[in-house]
C-alpha cells in the first residue's frame, strides 16, 4: 500500500508539472485543432473518392482524425514525455542518483509518464475532439459500455507509448546522446501509429505488418473499439500482450544497462 501511494504521488505530481505550462498547452489545443482541420477536409477527400477506404465511411474517417488529434499529445506519439527527461538524465550523469533512491526506476517514470498523459487528455487532447464533434459528422456509439471500453483501451494505449518510450531511452547508456534516437520515436510514431493514415488504409502486406506492430496498439485499435470496429476482448489482449513485452524487455535492458555501462557524466 506504501509503495502505491508512492507511485500514485508520482502520477499526481506528474499531472500538475504539466498543469504549470498554460500557455503552451492552450498552444498546443489551437495546434491539435488546425492540424484536425486540415487532416478532416483531406480525409473527406480521400474518402469522396474512395468511398469504404479501409472499411471506415466518412464519419468513422472524420471520428479518426480528431481522435489523433486528442491522443498525438496525451500518448506522446512523436516523443516528448518522459523519455526526454531520462535521456538527460542519463546524459549528465543524474541517474546515478535515481539509482539509488528506494523505489523502481521503471515504475517511478511510468507513474510520471501516467499522470503526464492524464493532463495531457484532460487539457489538451478533449477540447479539438469536442470541438470536431460538434462542427463534423462523427461515429461515436451511445452505450457507457463502449466507453468504458475505450477508457481501458487508453490506459494500456499509454503504458505500450511508455513502454516503446522506456526503450529508446535506455539506448542512451550506450549512444551517451538521445538526439538521434528522438529522431526516430518521431519519424516510426508518426508512420506506424496511423496518425497520417489509419492502418487500415495501408496497401495489402505493408497494412498486415503495421497492425501487429506494437504502435498499433496506440491509436488504431482504440479508434476501432470507440467505433465498434474490433472486438472489445481482443484489442485488450493485444494492447496488453504487447505492455507486458514491452515493459519486460525495458526492465531487462535497464539491468543490463545499470550493470555494465558507465554513466556519462557520473
């Protein structure tokens, strides 16, 4: 019970660091939304001329868009949660200190990373869904239940973005510089999530590779199961198979990092 309270105070305070930016997160709603707009009339578009396009008509389309919008900031979809943090951490030497408090180095970012998304839903990603809502056509089911749902399938949307994240970060015991791996988490989050095209829409082989592939998890099958395009029971297996991997692999290559590497800087 200590030990979840310990972690719960980490989210919290997670939530309010970013709680403090107001002027970027305002910033950041007129940014998700313009970018909505432009994606909405592209995709109306695309869809006039290829009616069905991935088995979604042009509601489901639209709905996609500003779910994008609402999760590219709350699941840091091209990077910029806690995973910056830790590379300059890692980079200056003060994780050595962070080694040595009495608490898991992964859950304690993770917890961070949890309530840095909560906020990040809360007030930057529910304003432009709402506002598409209102001035769009989109396909949002009615039932509490399919909420309920879609509710789950964010909180294990975030531990898999955190999990990828953890990662990437890690790679900086060895690399001594996280620009270049920041490059990266941009580039493969902005491609193989689906926020420039739903995974649906890709090409035959390319579209079954991309959907197995632990990004899908973070905006592609919530959008389904909002949208009763998947079943419920199976989007979660996915999205929690790929967690647990994830953040298996994290702990065994932050052991083998704290291990054998030296900390630049320390």
């Amino acid at each position: 019970m200590g030990s979840a309270r310990l972690y719960l105070a980490v989210a919290v305070g997670g939530f309010r660091r970013y709680a403090s930016y107001r002027v970027a997160t305002a910033a950041g709603v007129f940014t998700n939304t313009v970018f909505g707009l432009i994606l909405v009339y592209t995709y109306l578009a695309l869809w006039e001329e290829r009616p069905g396009l991935g088995g979604y008509d042009q509601a489901q389309a639209v709905t996609y868009v500003w779910l994008g919008q609402c999760l590219y900031a709350t699941l840091a979809i091209q990077g910029g949660g806690a995973e910056k943090d830790l590379m300059e951490r890692i980079g200056t030497g003060g994780i050595a200190v962070d080694l040595y408090r009495p608490v898991d180095l992964q859950l304690w970012w993770l917890a961070g990373d949890v309530g840095r998304a909560g906020f990040q839903l809360l007030g930057r990603g529910v304003v432009p869904f709402v506002f598409g809502s209102l001035f769009f056509p989109m396909a949002l089911p009615a039932e509490a239940a399919a909420w309920a749902a879609f509710a789950v399938t964010l909180l294990l949307a975030a531990v898999v973005s955190f999990g990828i994240r953890y990662l990437a970060a890690l790679s900086v015991f060895w690399l001594m510089d996280g620009r270049g791996i920041g490059q990266v988490l941009m580039i493969t989050g902005v491609f193989f999530s689906g926020m420039v095209l739903p995974l649906n829409a890709f090409p035959d082989g390319l579209g079954d590779v991309v959907r197995v592939l632990p990004w899908a998890a973070q905006l592609q099958v919530p959008a389904d199961v909002l949208m009763g395009e998947a079943d419920v029971w199976g989007a979660f297996a996915f999205q929690a198979a790929w967690a647990v991997a994830l953040l298996a692999a994290g702990r065994l290559l932050q052991s083998a990092a704290t291990r054998r590497v030296v900390v630049q800087g320390g």
